[in-house]
C-alpha cells in the first residue's frame, strides 16, 4: 500500500514539472512588449567646450581684443558681440599667466593667475556671475594670503578658521618684500625713497612705508649691501661690502637714528676717533654713510 501512495505522489510531482515546463516554453514563444525608456542625452566634455569659444594670446592682445567692465564682465572689442568662452593669457615667454571662463560676458567658471615663477597666485569661481566656491590668493612663497567661500554671491565665513596672512593687515606687497633681493634697477622698480638722504623708504606699488630687510646686490651678482628698515629708515644693523667682497663697512641705527659705526673702509672703527669737520665740511657726510 504505501508503495502505490509513493508511485502516486512521485507520478504527481512529474506531471507538475512538465507542466510549469511547457508553460514557460510557449510564453518565451509568444512576443512580450516593453515600454521603452528614452535616456537623457549624455554630452562627452569636449562637445560641451566646443560650444563656447576658445581665445589665447598675450595680455596686450587680451587689452586689445575685450573691454572688461568693473563688475567682471566682459565683451568684445571687435564687434561688441557677447562673448561665451576660455581665454587663456601667456607671457612674452609663452608661460601661461591667467585662465578665465565666461558665459554670456558674464565670469562663469574657474578662474586662475599664476606668477611669473609657475606658481598659483589666484584663484576663483563663478556660477553666472555671482561668487559660488573658492577665492584663493596666494603669495609668491606659495604661502595662504586669504581664503574664502561664496554660496550664491554671499560669503561663507564659517567655512574657515581664518582667512590667512591678510589678518595681519599687512598688504600682499609688504609681506613679499619684507626679505627682498636684488639689484639697483629692481630696487628702483619695488622701492621709492632714500632713508639715508632724509627721506623714507617706502613701497612703490601700495606707498606704504617699507620694514623689512633687503640684500642689495650689483650687476655682476655679487652682494653689495644689506640693509634693515622699520617705517621706512634704517633700524638694525647696516652691512656693506667692496668690490672685492669684503665687509668694509658696519653701523647701527635705531629708528632712523645712526647709534654707532663699527667698521669702517674694512677696519673696526674706534668711537673715539676725531674726525676734523672745520678743515672740509663735506667730511661730516663720513658720519651717515
């Protein structure tokens, strides 16, 4: 008996597997409709750039070619037609110097300058206009200026802890020159005054009064001078070197005020000394040079 109850479930099973079989082999038979999706169109990043225009030259040829408003905007010369695209600046030794991106002559993009020794002075972005992202200004030592965030135009300040060197309130141009080095035609381009003449010494570029040290040096090089300045005279100690170079001559002054001469023509000069001002009045220049 139990024989015949397993045959019968087993005859079952079977007759139930066949089943489901022929069932799935007819629905695969018969053509089964599905609802097409369209995709968005996907646009690869070069057919976007091909877009906008693309403009590079060097900044006279950028001076040339747009006027830039004071808000940013910017619109060609040449047919006073808006202007949607990259604009790349070179120097004259084909070093790239600025990036910009527009959309409509309005900024709209990153924005990027670079000193000229390769490193990143600045940069910005923009979203039609408005200030949305990152503004970063960089000193020539690679060193943090000032860093900000924008939303929509307005500032994010909870973004950093600080803003960089600029809380100082010294300006980009006394922080890159509070150690500079160079010869006398740079020195003429950076700086304006003559300390030792009874004028001050200050800073061409933003006329504030210069503190710093600066190493002067001579056309072939070699070092010539350092001198030390607070508010524009002379404070600390004053080196200068001969031709040959040796240390000929080293003096101390405190606020513009010289407090002594230690070397003198290459020698230790003796506090002591009498220096004879009646026999020749041009003498007592000795005192401040």
């Amino acid at each position: 008996m139990s024989i015949l109850i397993s045959t019968s479930k087993e005859s079952f099973l079977f007759k139930l597997t066949v089943g489901l079989l022929a069932l799935f082999i007819l629905g695969c038979e018969q053509e089964i409709e599905v609802e097409q999706v369209e995709e968005p169109t996907q646009f690869a990043v070069v057919d976007l750039i091909q877009q906008k225009s693309y403009w590079e030259g060097s900044e006279s040829e950028f001076e040339n070619s747009f006027q830039v408003e004071e808000d940013g905007n910017i619109k060609s010369k040449e047919n006073d037609s808006s202007f949607s695209g990259y604009i790349k600046i070179r120097a004259r030794n084909g070093t790239i110097i600025s990036m910009k991106s527009y959309t409509s002559n309005v900024p709209d993009g990153d924005f990027f300058d670079w000193y000229d020794n390769g490193k990143l002075k600045y940069k910005a972005q923009y979203k039609m206009g408005e200030k949305h992202g990152y503004f970063y200004i960089w000193t020539k030592k690679g060193d943090v200026y000032s860093q900000k965030y924008f939303q929509n135009g307005m500032e994010d300040f909870g973004r950093f802890e600080n803003e960089g060197a600029s809380e100082s309130g010294k300006s980009m141009a006394s922080l890159e020159l509070a150690e500079w080095e160079g010869n006398g035609i740079e020195f003429y381009t950076k700086f304006a005054g003559d300390p030792k003449r009874g004028g001050l010494l200050h800073i061409r570029e933003t006329e504030e009064l210069y503190t710093g040290v600066i190493t002067a040096l001579d056309d072939s090089g070699k070092k010539e001078a350092v001198l030390r300045y607070s508010n524009g005279k002379y404070d600390g100690r004053i080196s200068k070197w001969d031709e040959n170079g040796n240390l000929n001559h080293e003096a101390e002054y405190s606020k513009g005020e010289l407090v002594q001469i230690t070397l003198k023509n290459g020698k230790p000069f003796d506090p002591n000394e009498i220096i004879d001002l009646s026999a020749e009045g041009s003498t007592v220049s000795q005192l401040f040079e």
